[in-house]
C-alpha cells in the first residue's frame, strides 16, 4: 500500500465538503490512482465512443466486515459489476465509481479499497471514468459504501434472453457454491470460526467472452447466483419462462469444508451467496463441449452440468436428492445472509 500523507489518519467531514480537503483526497488518492485519459479531465462525466447495442449495470456494495478473508469491499465493487454486465452478453470496458464514506474510516483502509479497486479493474480490463466521493456523519453509514455502473459492449454472438429457453436445455454451472457467503459468516461479530473459507469474488467477463465467441447464441441465458445463492437464481429462472427446472443434488459442486460450515450453522448451501461463479442455460447439443472448454479456464475449472429445464411442474424448482427423493426448491424468504455484497 502507498503510503500517502494528508495530515489526517482517518476521513472526516471536511473531505466532503467540496472545498480543498476534498480536493485534496480526490488529487492524492482518486486521480493519481485511477489516472486515465477520460478521468484526467476532472470533468462531471465522460464522453465516450460505443458502436452497436450496449448493456449497463449498476450495483451498490454494502458488504459488513468491510475486510474478509480473500478480498474486501473493493473486490466486490469491481467484480460484482463487471460481472453483471458480463451475463448480458456484453464485454465491460468502463465504470462509474462512487464512494459513501462514513466519518473516522482510516485513511490507510480507505487506500487500501482505492488500491483494490484500481487492481481489479485492470485485471478486468476496464477503465474507472467517472464517480463521486460524499462524507457522511459518524453513525450515519457503516465505514464505507460502494456504488459502481458498467458499460459493455454487447458481444457480437451474443443472444441473451430467457425467451431463448427450452425444454431438455441444460444447466451449467461455472464452480463451487457458497464460498463467499461463508467467509463472511465465518468473520461476522458473534460467529467468528475458525475457517480458511475464502470468498470467491473474482472477474468472469473473459471466460464469458470466451464462450460466445466458441457458442453464441446456442448459450441462452446466463445468471450470477449473488444474493439469494443459487436456489433464488433458479427459481426466478423458472418463474420467468414458465417452465420447471430439475438438478441434482450429486452434481452441485460444494467444497468439504463449506458444507461443514453451513451444516454447523444450520444453513442451505443454496441459499448462501457467490461472488466469482456463473449459471448458464444452454443448447444439449453444445453442453459437453462448452463444459470442456470451461474446465481449461481457470475461471471454470469445475464446470460442470447440474440439471435441465422441463416441460413439468412449471414455475418450480425440483432437486433430485443423493438418497433418491425428491424435493422442493423454494425461493429463499427474507434475508438469511445479511450485508454479504
């Protein structure tokens, strides 16, 4: 971490007041760190040049511990959007960044996130064009809010629409689950384990990218199970096109010692939260091939088919269980994982 002298260790409300304190925290941290040509202008927005359809995707990060185990606030704020834009179909290339920090936050942390931020946008391959910084009273936020909008182009191949879905189209998912939900419970005041679980925020537009260009429009939906995990995903999947979803309860890929933290806590792996995988809902007869591709990625290692889309039980969400039963996959009510993104 840079070690940048302001005369101040921690944010106060003079930083939000417009006047040289916040001047001088945008010309030291935020223009030196993010310095490009669109930002350099110091102007209230960008201009910029987009050919063809674009997709746009704004998300706010809220996540309470701002530091967890594999990442912090800045990871999110980058991957959760480049990644929204990514299961558009779209190749992010810029983003609007703007901060809500609470008086007292520690000018080395808030260095910290900027720095995270400007290292998950370049591994992302996009360019911070615009945002704001506002102060708010101590007691008034939770230490910092994040607020971030993506711009993508749409990829050429790309046909992302759930009206695409059919029967007998399979279900694809990208790795493990509920890795990110659990690392936070795992640092959470009054839950602290001890745990290596490490939150999977990462970037998929380049594995993405990567499968339009191999498969097109026979990929017809893709979804990033966030909040909710993957049972609000597709549930909302089937609710939306009319149609019921089957998966296996033996294909879902979930790390040991995951599921020993969320028996231990009483909670469904499907219900906790992801950051760094996709679901993709695709043609049968590019399924294996596209699994294959996914598993020389990085990024998909343990890719893998977990059910199809049927004409039965519409609207619904079935799980084939490892015992041989049946059972409901119902959309999660309330919050179970409070602040995880």
């Amino acid at each position: 971490m840079n070690k940048i002298d302001l005369g101040y260790d921690s944010i106060n409300l003079g930083h939000g007041s417009g006047g040289l304190m916040t001047r001088d925290l945008l010309d030291k941290i935020i223009f030196e760190t993010f310095s490009n040509p669109y930002l350099d202008q110091k102007h209230d927005g960008s201009i910029i040049k987009m050919d063809g359809k674009m997709a746009i995707s704004t998300d706010s990060f809220v996540v309470s511990p701002i530091f967890f185990k594999g990442g912090n606030i800045g990871d999110l704020a980058v991957n959760g959007t480049v990644n929204d834009v990514a299961m558009c179909g779209a190749i992010p290339e810029f983003l609007s960044l703007a901060f809500i920090v609470e008086e007292g936050l520690a000018i080395d942390d808030f260095i910290k996130i900027v720095e995270t931020i400007k290292k998950n946008a370049d591994r992302s391959g996009v360019k911070i064009i615009t945002g704001d910084t506002k102060v708010v009273e101590r007691g008034k936020g939770d230490k910092i809010f994040i607020n971030t909008t993506g711009f993508g182009k749409v990829h050429p191949k790309a046909d992302i629409s759930a009206k695409k879905i059919k029967p007998g189209d399979k279900i694809i998912i990208s790795g493990p689950i509920a890795q990110h939900g659990m690392a936070i419970m795992s640092q959470r005041d009054g839950l602290e384990f001890e745990s290596s679980i490490e939150s999977d925020t990462t970037n998929l537009n380049f594995l993405v990218s990567k499968l339009l260009d191999s498969f097109g429009d026979k990929i017809h939906l893709f979804r990033d199970p966030t909040r909710g995990g993957l049972a609000s995903v597709l549930s909302e999947i089937a609710s939306d096109i009319h149609m019921g979803v089957n998966i296996t309860e033996s294909a879902l890929p979930i790390d040991d010692q995951v599921a020993a933290a969320c028996e231990m806590l009483g909670l469904d792996p499907l219900f906790v939260a992801n950051e760094g995988i996709f679901v993709s809902i695709v043609d049968p007869e590019i399924a294996s091939e596209m699994i294959e591709l996914m598993q020389k990625d990085d990024k998909g290692q343990r890719a893998i088919c977990i059910g199809e889309i049927t004409e039965e039980h519409p609207n619904k969400v079935v799980m084939h269980s490892v015992i041989g039963g049946k059972r409901m996959v119902t959309p999660m009510i309330g919050e179970q994982l409070p602040r995880i993104c």
